[in-house]
C-alpha cells in the first residue's frame, strides 16, 4: 500500500492556462493541481471592491466565479461558444443586471433581489458552457469530489448518501466495462450495491450475471471517489478498478480491478486482481504487470 496516498485526483491531470479577452489585452488563467486562479490580478479582493463602487469588472473574475460556482453544483450546462466571444454577452449582462439592481431600491430583500440573483446565476452558468473542454474536464473532477466530500462518511460510520453516489458511479463504470467487452446485450436488470469495508478488508466484489440480467455487491474505500472516479479510471477497458494500490507516478497507477469470469452453473462472477493502468492520450488503457 505505500505511495497510495503519495499523490491527490488532481495529480491524473496537467496544469493548464487559458488566455481571457481583457479589452486589447488578453489575461491569463490557471488551473493546477485542483486550483484554478488568476495569473494577471494581485489585488484580488482590492478590485473586487472596486466592482462594488462602480469599476469596471474583467470578465477574469466572471470565469472564476463560474468556477466555483460549478464545483459546487451537480453537472455542467451543454458547452456552447468560446471565452474569446463572451465580452459583448457580458457587457449586455451587465446592463441587465444594473438594472435588476435598481428596481430593488432602498430597504430590505425584495423580489427583485432573487431575480438579480438568478440572472447572475444565468449568466455564470453562460460562462461555464464556453470553458474549453479540458477545463469542463477538470471542473467535472472537482465537483465530484466536492460532491463526495460533502457526504462522505467519518470511519466507522455509514451515510446512505455517500452509498447511493457510489451506486451510481459503479453502475455506471461497469456499464462501460460491458460494453467495451462487447457484451450484447447489456445485462438488463443490472443493479449495483456499494458500502464501505470493514476496518482492515480490502475493497472486493460478489455477484452473479447471467441472460437474466445480474447484480453486484462491491466494497470501496472511502477515497475511491477522489483515488479512482476525480482521475478518470472507474472504468478501464473491460476492468473496472476498485482500489488504487500505488500512485508514485503520475501516468503508470497500480491498482485491482474487477473484471467477469465464467463459472459453471453461476453464469459469470465478478473478480478482483493486481492490474496496472498508463496514460493513453487524453485516457488510460490497461498496461502490463511488472515481472
């Protein structure tokens, strides 16, 4: 088990800038090792106040408000447009927004106080929708792990919320696994149980499947959602990884996975062995266990 926990979700994924239009300049953006964060602005909450007063807002703090805002919500709008072409979007949200404002007038929390908020919100969710495809991929990341932390268990402890998100991630990770190995049909119904193993077991799986669909019971660690689902490796091939075993390096993982075998009079079960996945492109294939 050593250098498992040598490494964080983050760590599958380079960093990367994105230049954003700042009237005839254009600012850069970060994302590395699971921040995302201005290069071009010091005084971050210096400007922000000047916002406030009346400045003039770059589109830079729009995007990083979308960032977060996205970490904290469930699933990404559909992507539409670029960045590069949200300056008049913005200006045009701005007059909106000014306005919403000023029907609020002096007093306490009126109507128009939710719907400025909504039109924030909107247009927040505009930015997301025109973020690269490798940022949506490191935002889809962080919010699930976002996700998973806010419901993750203490040890010893069981949260039923924290079980149903690893349901469906699984679920899903061997959906993938049949289909890649061709399996025609899909078992239909196909049902998923996930729990968190005893102090001292190891993540393991039991089931059966057969032509009249299957089931699996699966035991995980409460870090598979950061080790495992945040790196992109759920599902590899025909395996579905259960357990990261050793992550010292960036592009070469030791893990165990769970893949069917036959057996007779059972149909197939499942079984978990050593497995090591590499880096493939923009994915992860499975490579070959040392001699």
């Amino acid at each position: 088990m050593a250098g498992r926990r040598a490494r964080r979700w983050w760590s599958g994924y380079t960093a990367i800038e994105l230049g954003v239009p700042a009237g005839t300049a254009s600012h850069r953006l970060r994302w590395s090792k699971g921040r995302f964060t201005m290069v071009d602005h010091v005084d971050v909450v210096g400007e922000r106040i000047l916002h406030v007063l009346g400045g003039e807002r770059c589109l830079c703090f729009d995007v990083l408000d979308a960032w977060r805002l996205g970490v904290g919500g469930s699933g990404l709008p559909r992507p539409k447009g670029r960045l590069d072409e949200l300056d008049e979007a913005r200006r045009s949200f701005d007059r909106r927004y000014e306005r919403a404002l000023v029907r609020r007038g002096p007093g306490p929390a009126t109507s128009a106080d939710a719907s400025a908020l909504r039109l924030r919100r909107r247009w927040l969710q505009q930015v997301v929708a025109s973020f690269p495809p490798a940022l949506r991929a490191r935002l889809e990341a962080a919010q699930l792990v976002a996700a998973a932390r806010r419901v993750a268990p203490s040890p010893g402890e069981v949260d039923a919320r924290y079980d149903d998100l690893l349901d469906r991630f699984v679920r899903a990770a061997f959906l993938t696994g049949f289909a890649a190995a061709g399996a025609e049909p899909v078992p239909d119904p196909f049902a998923v149980a996930c729990w968190t193993p005893s102090p001292g077991l190891r993540p393991d799986a039991a089931g059966r499947l057969g032509r009249w669909g299957g089931f699996a019971g699966v035991t995980l660690d409460r870090c598979w959602v950061e080790d495992v689902a945040a790196r992109g490796i759920a599902a590899v091939g025909d395996a579905v990884v259960v357990e990261l075993v050793d992550a010292r390096r960036r592009d070469v993982l030791d893990v165990r996975v769970c893949r069917w075998r036959p057996a007779p009079g059972l149909g197939l079960v499942p079984d978990v062995s050593a497995a090591r996945v590499v880096r493939d492109g923009d994915g992860w294939s499975l490579g070959p266990l040392p001699d």
